[in-house]
C-alpha cells in the first residue's frame, strides 16, 4: 500500500519534533547541573532578614551599618519588597565577591495576626525562590525581628522544603510566639507551631534574643511570649538558645539596634566571629541554654 505524502509530512515533523524536545531537555539538564555544581562551589553565605509587622524593608539599615562601621567588611545590603499582586522588586547592589551580603526581605501587605504571619509566609516563600534565582549560595542565616521570627517559624514548618540549600543559623529578636497571651493560655498560632516542629530541619540552631525593660516585657512583647519559643525549637534542632538583654535600647522596637544585640548578631550568626564549638557545646550565655 502506498502511503500519502501527508502521512509522511506528519512522520517527519513528529521526528523532528522528538529531535527538539531531546536537544532541549538535555540542553536543559546540564544547566541544571552547572547551577547545581555552581551553588555548591558558592562561598556565599547571606543573612536573610524579615522584619516586623508595620516596617518596611528599610527596618535594618542602621543594623546594617553599624554592623559595617563595627567590622569593617562593607556587607552588601539588598532589599526585597513583595507586592500583594505578587510583583517582586529587587533594590541594593551586590558588591562583587561579598561572601555574606544581607538580604531584607519585606512586604506590601505587613499586617500584624496570625492570618496575615501565614500570608506574609507564602509572600517570603516566593522571595526566597526568586533570592536563590539570582544569587548562587548553598546556605544562609535568617534573622527575625518581632513578627518576622513568627514567619521564618511559619516558612520552615510550611514551606522550606531544601536539600541543596540549608539554613545553618535562625535569629528571632523580641518574637512573640505566644502573641500577647500568658503561655497557660495558648493561641492557636502557638499550638500550630507545636504541631509541626518535626518540620524544622534538625541541623539549626535557633537563638531566641528577647528584650526587658523591666523583667516581664519589652515595652510591647511580654518576655513569657518571646521564652515560648522553646516549646517550638527545644530539642527540635540542634541548639537552642534563650537570651535577654536589658539596658539601653531595650524597647521592642529599638532592639536591632541594641549594642547586645548587634555583637550577638557578630558573635553568633556571621561567619567571620562564628564561635560555635565543634563538640557541640554553645558559648556561655546571658540566659538559659537549650539543646
């Protein structure tokens, strides 16, 4: 039986159909190995920051720059802005070879409750993505300030999900966990948190910083609150530190500029003063301590 000249026409476009998708797919498998071996080979290390309920990615730039001024390696600071109609915008310069660059991470939406902590979650989520698009770096460290503690909690339990990318150091600043209640009486934020815990990576460690004006809250947060995080990460992650600070620039909002607070941001969470004990065992600190 002859076959028609269309059969044949449509044999030759699905082979070279075939032909291109195979080209394209494997084309497409090795960049996705050449990004891979570039994220690994990466000596970056960012600090991804999110700030509180009603500030702006703005919130840290004295951190920032203090920060500098103290340790003299000029951190790149970018900034991050997620839109509620889901538009990303990226402001800042990176400076070449800046191995620990600090990355804000704010919203449009910047609400305070617990309905709006699991949106801004989702809003972080999409930064995130769109932050290890950009930048190749194979682990980062998170800091909190007030209600971005609660959402770097909500991401890690909801969202977080790597296995080429770790987060190696998370730290909350004045977040209150428990919200304003006393934890005898639990929120349903607080119970959630509890319920998925098995979803934060084993490998963290967690310093919860909390501020006190006079021992019992920081001018907004109860101190009750802020210690509540350890019924989320104690003995979850791998340590788990509790830390006040009292004094001058103590308030809720004053303390990512608090002297003790920065130096501890120094000490603990940026490579270069990292004094993290290889057996295991934390520095001495101004609080309890918790594995």
């Amino acid at each position: 039986m002859k076959l028609s000249k269309k059969y044949w026409l449509i044999v030759i476009f699905f082979a070279i159909l075939t032909l291109i998708l195979a080209i394209f797919g494997a084309c497409r498998a090795r960049r996705n190995v050449q990004l891979m071996e570039t994220r690994q080979q990466s000596r970056m290390s960012p600090v991804i920051m999110i700030p509180g309920s009603s500030a702006s990615v703005n919130r840290f730039d004295r951190l920032v720059a203090k920060i500098n001024r103290q340790d003299h390696r000029n951190h790149s600071l970018i900034k991050v802005k997620v839109y509620n109609s889901g538009k990303i915008v990226f402001t800042g310069q990176m400076r070449p070879n800046d191995r620990e660059p600090f990355i804000v991470v704010g919203f449009q939406n910047n609400h305070d409750g617990y309905s709006n902590i699991k949106k801004q979650a989702a809003m972080f989520n999409r930064a995130f993505n769109r932050i290890k698009q950009r930048y190749s770096f194979n682990n980062f460290k998170g800091i909190g300030h007030s209600n971005g503690g609660l959402i770097y909690t909500y991401f890690l339990e909801h969202y977080f999900n790597e296995r080429q990318i770790r987060l190696t150091k998370l730290m909350t600043i004045g977040s209150p966990y428990n919200f304003s209640e006393p934890t005898s009486r639990k929120t349903q934020m607080l119970s959630d948190f509890e319920k998925y815990r098995s979803r934060i990576p084993e490998s963290l460690i967690v310093y919860s910083v909390a501020g006190s004006e006079n021992y019992v809250e920081d001018g907004i947060v109860q101190l009750s609150s802020v210690l509540a995080g350890k019924y989320i990460y104690q003995k979850q992650v791998k340590h788990y530190t509790q830390i006040t600070v009292t004094g001058k620039l103590s308030e809720h909002s004053d303390l990512p500029q608090n002297r003790q607070v920065l130096d501890l941001i120094e000490r603990y969470i940026l490579n270069q003063l990292a004094q993290d004990d290889p057996t295991g065992n934390q520095p001495q600190q101004p609080a309890n301590n918790n594995n």
